[in-house]
C-alpha cells in the first residue's frame, strides 16, 4: 500500500507544477519580442504552420518549448487552440489552448532533475489530464516508473500507470533517509 501512495506522490510531485499553467496561458505572438512576459511559454523549432481553420500551431524539426520551470524536447509538437475572439474585426486574437500533443522523442525536464520520457505526451486542458504513451518512463533521481501508459490526473492529484499483455507496470523506488 505505501508503495502505490508513494508512487502517486512522486508522479504528482513531478507533472503538478508543470501542465495546467501550459494549458492556462494564452497564445500570444509578438513580433520582434526579445524576452517573453513571465508565465510564457517560449517555443523554438525549425519550421511553425499556423492553420486558423483547423485551429492548429505545428511545430516541426527540434522543437524546444521552455517555461521557467520546465522544458519539453520532441520532434513535433502540435497546438490545438479555441477561438474565443469576440471582435474578429479588431485583429485582437484571444486563443485558449484546447490541448497540446507532443510526439517523437518526448522528453520532459524540470531544472530539480525529473524527467519524463516517451514517445508521445498529451495534455488536455479541460480535464487537467495528461497521457504519456510509446514506452513512457518518469525519473526523480534513482526512482522511476514505467508502464504502456501512465495517465495523470492533475486535478484529483492522482495517476494510473498502466501495463500491457507483454509488460507489467516497474517502479523502482529507493527509501528516503529522514534527517533529524
């Protein structure tokens, strides 16, 4: 029983700070910016189509999206968006990110070293849920969990990791000594 709390624990721990501000921050393009206001998301890659009709950003080739306190790696990343412009005319977007999909070679870091790793990672913003699949790992120091899928609920601080016919769900957790 203490093993599963535990590994609820240290998924939160890992994804709580990081996606539901992603999924609350609203798209803004400025041209020539130089810094991004604080809270932004700042998003490097080798090519961007934006698609109005679909909705969608695409970031292709190297993708590198930075926040203060994360940074995810892949090779493309798509963002789905919801108008909620009610004055078209003025040339005033006002966006809200819908969901944000991740692919190839997913790496999620934070600068107090966890890691997750995975193939694709998808965040819903309307469920505050997050879905890492394609051999997802998630790393805090020596402890790791790995599974076929491993689905957070950020909203109800909890995750479900996820084993398939061919693999059970592996965490290795190491104990913590307590100082005194």
């Amino acid at each position: 029983m203490r093993g599963i709390s535990y590994t609820g624990i240290f998924l939160m721990l890992f994804f709580g700070p990081l996606l539901p501000a992603v999924g609350q921050t609203q798209v803004s393009l400025q041209e020539n910016a130089q810094e991004a206001d604080a809270g932004a998301i700042v998003i490097k890659s080798q090519s961007l189509e934006l698609d109005n009709q679909k909705r969608t950003v695409v970031f292709s080739g190297q993708v590198d999206a930075k926040r203060e306190e994360m940074t995810i790696n892949c090779e493309k990343m798509i963002v789905y968006y919801l108008d909620q412009s009610e004055e078209k005319e003025s040339g005033k977007a006002d966006v809200k990110i819908d969901k944000i999909v991740a692919t190839g070679k997913v790496k999620i870091s934070r600068p107090d070293g966890a890691l997750a790793m995975s193939e694709k990672a998808v965040y819903y913003e309307n469920e505050e849920k997050v879905v890492l699949t394609g051999r997802p790992v998630v790393r805090q120091g020596n402890d790791f969990v790995e599974g076929s899928r491993i689905t957070l609920y950020l909203r109800e601080e909890r995750s479900i990791v996820e084993g398939s016919e061919k693999e059970k769900v592996r965490a290795v957790l190491h104990p913590r000594s307590e100082k005194r």
